[in-house]
C-alpha cells in the first residue's frame, strides 16, 4: 500500500500524541507512588527528622560548652589583673596596708569582688561570678541550662615580676528540648604581671612624697649594676682621691669628650684629642701620657670585655681597676631590678620589708627593689641611709659609690646616693665604695 505524505504527517501526529499522552501517564504514576512511598514511610521520616535536630542540637551544645572554655581563660585572666590592681588602689586610697595576706585577698576579689569587709568598685562586672552569670543567662537566650561550680582559685608566683593564677571550674550544660547533657571541668592557668601597677610600699613609706611605678630594668641596656673591667698596674691621676669617671667613649674624636672616659686599644701617635678627655683608659702599656690627667695603660682585654653592650655605662677608673656602672642609669630611669635581699611585690603589699616565707620561692628569687632619690624626699626625711628603697626604711646605713655619688672627687652626680654594705658585698662592688 502507498503512503502518502499526508498520510505520514497523520501518523507522526497520532505517535507524538501518544508520546506525550505517556509521559504524562509516567509523571502522573511516579507522583502517586511517590506521595504512597511518603505516606507509607511517614514514621521513618519523622524519626529521621528527630535524629537530625537531636544531632544539631547536640553540636550547638558541644560548641556551647568548648566556648565557654576558651572565654573562661580570657576572662580570668582579666579578673587576676584587675584584682591586683583593686587590692593596690585600695591600699593607696587608706593609706594602710592589707589585713589580711595579699594573695587571699587577690583570690577573693577576682572571684568576687569582696573580702572580709572590704569591696572594690573596681571588680564590678568583672568577677569569675560576674562571668559565670553571664555564660548563663547566655545560655537560657538559647534554651540551655548552664551549671557552673567554682573549685579552686589560687595565686602564687610566676617569678619575680609576674604572678600566676590558677583556676578551676566544673561546668554541665543541659539542652532543654531533649535533655542532652555535657558535663566538663575547666583548668585555667594565667600569668598576671605586676608591671606598671604603682608599688604601695614605696608611695606609704615615704608618706606619700615617692611614688614608683613598678618598671622592670632593661636587662639588655644594664645587663648588671656595676662590674670590675680590668686590672692593670700602671695609673696615673691629677686627684688626690687617685679616682675618677665618666660616661664611656670608644671614639678619640668625640664631639664631647670634657666629661667622658675614653677607651682605647692604643692612642695613635702624632697629634689626637685623647688629652681632651676626663680620663683615657688605653691596652697599650707604652702609650704616651703626654697632656693627659687621668690614664690607666695596660689595661689588656679591656674593649673586649666590654664588647656587645649596647648603652654606654658610667667607666670608673679607680686605683689599678677599671670598671663600668649602670647604677646612675637604674637611677634615673626609676627601674626595679631583682634583689635576693628584699621583699616579693605581695610582702610590699602588706608592708613587709623582706620576702616571708609565705611567698619563698625555693627555686626562683621573687624578692624586687629599686633605688629611690633621697633628696625628693622633704629635708627631715633625708636620712644617711642605703638608697635601696627597703633598706632606706629600714634604716640601713650606707656608703658613697664611686660613679655615682660623684664623676669626680667634688662633683656629684646623685645627691645623697649611699650604698650598704650588704648589698656591696652581693654585687661584688668592693673597691667602689668610700665614705
């Protein structure tokens, strides 16, 4: 039979009709069985559901909890510090020491801002309480139960110019919608420096007329107090004191030479300024002194000793000796330097002049000190007394150092500086002190 081309266009008409006609019949039956298939598994879906709110729930309570670890450390840590600083401020304001041992104090007031009777302003907001509160009501925003039980808080030192202070907490966390619960301890550990809070002892002790910030001095610029250079055999000096110092000079052309020390491998021969200087400490046993006042020759292994200082210290030449000092630098700068002798920040919260037992580190000396100007104090509280300030109050008596006291015999550098002699004998400064 003969198809025409009307007949197939009628034929391809009927076919793609019943193409779509299929499809549509396709769609209609996998939509049915697919809404039989929910309806069917309507129960495995709904506990699907709840096993996936449960698990995002649960995360959202994990999460909750390792937060509130990590802000635990960050806010003790800011409790420790502003508990030293109010236990000062207290201090400061009264015009007394503490009633009670600084570190319980310190203890008391950064958990919650009270001991025995005394309250700071100061703690307000800012307690381990204060946190612990806010964590919670944190928590109830999100309908979570938090439990927080403070153990322990202890202070003790770190070293000499920092303290550390130790926290411990248990914390649960109970979700509210299905009852999940984490339960956890927190161990905080900070160190809470004691820099830059005003030092009570020095500020009662002088009645108020001295007040020092406690500022560590830079190891790096005054790596000690005061330490023998050199010794040698050939001196010479104008003075009669056989003495003299001055600030140190590596450099024969130095613009300002009338007040310093220069020292030297050898003095070049010819015409050189070395003879403009206050004093020339020279390796060179046979230079000529020609011109010069002050010298020291011979003085071998001088410049080496004395290489990778970074700041230029005092130079004393004394007798045979040569040494260098930062002793008037200390001085200017109001620094605090550790002292086996004297007393740990916490005894000079609570006016102790030495460091007690309670705070004895076996391992670490926690003692500090620094030197005060005695001639800012008024005339009937200058006393011939050690110009370290604890033994100043107590009444230690003391003696003049060379290079400090005076650069040259007559002229003083720091008015009323004296030195004991305990402390002469701990820094090995035998030679430098005179009355």
């Amino acid at each position: 039979m003969e198809i025409g081309f009307d007949d197939m266009i009628e034929i391809f008409i009927t076919r793609r009709k019943g193409f779509v006609y299929s499809l549509f019949s396709v769609l209609v039956i996998v939509t049915i069985l697919g809404m039989i298939s929910i309806s069917s598994n309507s129960d495995m879906n709904r506990d699907l559901k709840i096993n996936i709110d449960e698990k995002l729930r649960t995360d959202e309570l994990f999460y909750f909890k390792e937060g509130a670890k990590q802000d635990f450390s960050r806010s003790s840590y800011i409790s420790g510090k502003r508990a030293v600083i109010a236990l000062v401020d207290k201090i400061l304001r009264d015009g007394n020491y503490t009633t009670g041992y600084s570190d319980d104090i310190i203890e008391a007031f950064s958990l919650n801002g009270n001991y025995g009777n005394m309250t700071s302003t100061i703690m307000v907001n800012s307690t381990i309480v204060d946190w612990s509160e806010s964590i919670s009501y944190l928590g109830q925003l999100h309908r979570i139960s938090v439990s927080i039980d403070v153990i322990n808080t202890t202070v003790e030192y770190n070293d000499a110019y920092s303290l550390k202070m130790s926290n411990y907490v248990n914390i649960s966390v109970l979700g509210d919608i299905f009852g999940i619960l984490f339960k956890d301890k927190i161990y905080s550990e900070n160190k809470i420096g004691i820099e830059a809070v005003e030092d009570p002892l020095i500020s009662i002790e002088s009645y108020g007329y001295l007040r020092q910030i406690v500022n560590r001095c830079n190891d790096t610029l005054y790596p000690y107090h005061a330490q023998k250079i050199s010794d040698t055999g050939i001196f010479s000096y104008s003075a009669v004191d056989n003495w003299t110092s001055g600030r140190l000079s590596f450099d024969i052309d130095d613009p300002d030479p009338a007040l310093k020390i220069l020292v030297i491998s050898d003095i070049p021969a010819g015409p050189n300024n070395a003879d403009d200087f206050l004093g020339v400490v020279s390796e060179n046993v046979s230079d000529d002194a020609t011109g010069i006042d002050n010298y020291i020759f011979g003085a071998t292994s001088v410049i080496f000793n004395m290489s990778g200082l970074v700041f230029e210290p005092i130079i004393v030449m004394t007798d045979d000796e040569v040494w260098a000092s930062y002793i008037y630098d200390e001085i200017n700068v109001s620094c605090y330097f550790i002292d086996s002798l004297g007393p740990s920040f916490l005894d000079r919260v609570e006016g102790n002049l030495v460091t007690t037992e309670r705070y004895n580190m076996t391992d670490e000396t926690v003692g500090i000190a620094s030197f005060i100007t005695v001639t800012e104090l008024p005339e009937e509280l200058q006393n011939t007394y050690s110009s370290v300030d604890f033994m100043y109050f107590s009444e230690v008596s003391g003696k003049k150092i060379k290079g400090v006291t005076e650069s040259k015999a007559g002229t003083d550098l720091v008015l009323g500086f004296l030195l004991d002699d305990e402390h002469v004998s701990l820094w090995g400064l035998s030679g430098l002190d005179y009355y």
